[in-house]
C-alpha cells in the first residue's frame, strides 16, 4: 500500500526541493504541498471528516512554516489528528530541539538541506508508526479520526457597546441547555465584564494558565470556575495589564486545552486586537462580529475586518457578522452590512429591546433573562444555525482555506500586541 504524504512547506525552494526528493521515494503518494499550517490543519480536518482512512501516514512540517511555529503545529496535529505520524524538517538537529520535538509529538526529524536516504528512513518509520497505530485501533479508529477537539465559536467587537459578551454569554448558556459541555472563555483581557454579569468573583483566570507549557486537566481545572449554570467560565484577569501575559502560543495552548475537553468553546475576544485574540480569532471554526445597525459601528466592522485581512488572520468571507439591535426602521439593514463588510451575514438579527435586559445586567444576572425574551430567543436561534445545540456542524466549504495563513499575523503577535 502506497505511503500518502502531505508536507507544510512555506518556503517556494524548500518546497520544490521536498516535492522532488518526495517524488523519488519508493510506493510513496505524495500531496502537493501545502504552504502555510491554516491549509495543513484544515486540509486534515476536511479528510479526517470523510473518514480515517482519507488521512495521510505523513505529515512533514517544515521549521519555517507560518503562521504557527513549527513545534506548536507539530503539538496541534499530534492531538487532533493521533492518527498521522509528524516529522519535522529542521537546520538544527540538537539535543535540545529534538527533546522539544519529541515532547510535541513528532515522529522524527529530518535534516535540511534534505537527504535521501534520511528522508526515505524518516517516512518509512513514521508511516510504520501510523499504520501500527491504526491497526491498533481498530473499530474506534473513526472516533478518533479527528482527534479530542470540540467547536470554537470567538465573538468580537468592532467598538465598544454592541453586546459583544451578551451575544457570547448566551450562545454558551444555549449550547450548555442542549446538553453539551461548554466553556466560556474572556479573552477581553483587559476590560472583560464576564463576571461582572454572570455574578462570579473568582481569583483565577487565563493569565494563570499563560507561562504552563503543558496544560494538564489538573490545571485546568485549577483555573477554570463551574458555573451554576454549569458552564466552565475562564475569566479574564482583575488587573488588565496582566493581559500582556497571555501570548499568542499561551492562547493557543489554551483554546487547545479547552476544546480537548468540551463539546463547545466560546470565547469572548472584545474589541481590542492582540496576540491572544488574534490566535482565537484563527484558531475558531466559527468567528463571529458583532455591529449594530448604524453607521459608525458598520464602518468599525469593516476596518476590523480589513485588519483581521491585513495581518493574515481571518478574511472576511470566512467570518460571520450579527446585527444587534436591530428595527425594520434602520436604515442599515443585514444586506447592506454585508455589502459593506465583505463577510457572511447571520440568518437572524438581534432585536432593539434592552428593556428586555436592564433588570438582569444591573443585578449580573445574564443567565436569568427571561426565555419569553426576543433578545434571548435570536442569540438562542443563532446558537442553533451555529451548530451549537445539536451535532456538530459539517465545516463550510472553504471556510477555513478562506483564513490566512502567512507570517503577516506573527509580526502582530511577535511585538504582543495590535496597538
């Protein structure tokens, strides 16, 4: 049976260099390579869904991959898709990198400039490691096919005031009463109010979990607060200029720790763009912008939307916008904000009723609004069209190759920050 293999190559010469001596190599079935780790994952997670049996034994991820460093995506494949053996392509074969390598989950690692006869050892062990692995498997091999992982919902703002964390507190509280283990996460790191309206005071929060290289669900545990409602709530920290603490790599071990261990994460990303939201944003199977229907808060959307664009985290067709208080007398209708945005627009809009919610957001009781509420039926209907209440929803066609993937989004989180 022939070796399927499917190498992240970034870098054009690299990547001839990988087809050719791929090419050569004896009952191998190599795949075009891919060029960033957005289309490797996705390209996975597009197989993995029609069955195990579509996934390649190989994955080669060369060190200079973008935008995920390479260690990171090795540790990413490893625990979504533990079906495929990781080999790295790497300059430095030390001690030190080839402890890390192992410890992310490789399978080995290959010297750059490639050889063959290296190549053709390295391939061979790890293909031998996966057909192995499968055969072990057996019957619960398709369970596992794509891996531990739940769906990721981030909700953002493009301004402040547009029911950004009453949209993400009730998508969660929606999934959480169709049975579903849910985690709420704030990543509004410096000015999140989860808590304030979910009337919580609890000392810990995702900057507790920042500098921890390897998550355990001890320590998750430790960090995260059960609501009464049973939603797992990681909150953001009391002193916002601890938020700086909370890196990219540290957001995506984060998202990655959570997913593994529930149906359904959201994850409350504010208006601020840094390096931790930014990783959210693309990490999301669903990233979801919230505007409201007047001029001001619609051109926000679409300069959010450009930079999200601009810094290769997300493009707009591969992000969902929602209309929050919404009247057929606004002249701003979803339409035109589509138009306006370039993204999709959600099949329900949020009616103008805060009358509805003043009671429960000055008591920081969100979770307690009344289900005869429109406000709360939209989001709860939203939910719904999101997957969120029922089984996992089929990715949409090309949502996730529509999502950048290029070093342009780590200059961003390589100086911390959007600012």
């Amino acid at each position: 049976m022939p070796t399927r293999i499917l190498p992240a190559v970034g870098d054009p010469d690299a990547a001839r260099a990988v087809a050719t001596l791929l090419g050569q190599l004896p009952d191998a079935e190599p795949a075009p390579p891919v060029p960033d780790s957005t289309q490797l994952v996705d390209t996975l997670a597009r197989l993995a869904a029609e069955s195990l049996d579509a996934l390649p034994e190989v994955v080669l991820v060369h060190e200079r991959i973008g935008p995920v460093p390479a260690l990171d995506l090795v540790r990413e494949v490893a625990l979504r898709f533990p079906a495929v053996g990781v080999v790295l392509i790497t300059a430095d074969t030390g001690p030190g990198l080839l402890s890390a390598a192992m410890d992310a989950g490789a399978r080995g690692l290959v010297t750059h400039p490639l050889g063959y006869e290296e190549l053709a050892g390295r391939v061979q062990a790890a293909a031998q490691w996966s057909a192995g692995f499968r055969r072990h498997l057996g019957g619960g091999a398709a369970e596992l096919a794509a891996g531990p992982g739940g769906t990721v919902v981030t909700v953002s703002r493009a301004q402040v005031g547009v029911g950004t964390t009453l949209t993400a507190v009730h998508l969660a509280l929606a999934a959480r009463a169709a049975g579903r283990t849910v985690a709420l996460v704030d990543l509004d790191l410096q000015s999140g109010d989860i808590a304030s309206y979910l009337d919580v005071q609890f000392r810990r929060s995702a900057v507790d979990l920042a500098a921890i290289a390897d998550i355990s669900p001890r320590v998750l545990q430790d960090a995260v607060y059960v609501h009464e409602t049973g939603l797992s709530l990681l909150l953001a920290p009391a002193e916002g200029e601890r938020g700086e603490e909370v890196t990219d790599r540290a957001a995506r071990q984060i998202v990655s720790a959570l997913r593994a261990r529930h149906e359904v994460v959201v994850v409350d990303c504010g208006s601020r763009l840094d390096s931790a939201n930014a990783a959210a944003v693309e990490m999301a199977d669903t990233a979801l912008l919230v505007t409201t229907p007047d001029v001001i808060a619609v051109r926000a959307a679409k300069r959010t939307v450009r930079m999200w664009e601009r810094l290769q985290v997300r493009k707009a067709e591969a992000s969902i916008a929602l209309v929050n208080r919404h009247s057929r007398a606004t002249e701003i209708q979803p339409p035109l904000v589509q138009k306006i945005t370039g993204t999709r627009i959600a099949g329900v809009t949020v009616p103008a009723a805060y009358k509805e919610l003043q009671a429960v957001v000055d008591a920081g009781r969100l979770h307690e609004l009344d289900a005869r509420s429109t406000v709360k039926q939209a989001l709860w209907t939203l939910a719904a069209e999101l997957g969120l209440t029922g089984p996992p929803a089929a990715p949409a066609p090309g949502k996730q190759l529509a999502r950048a993937g290029d070093r342009g989004s780590l200059g961003l989180r390589r100086r911390g920050g959007g600012r």
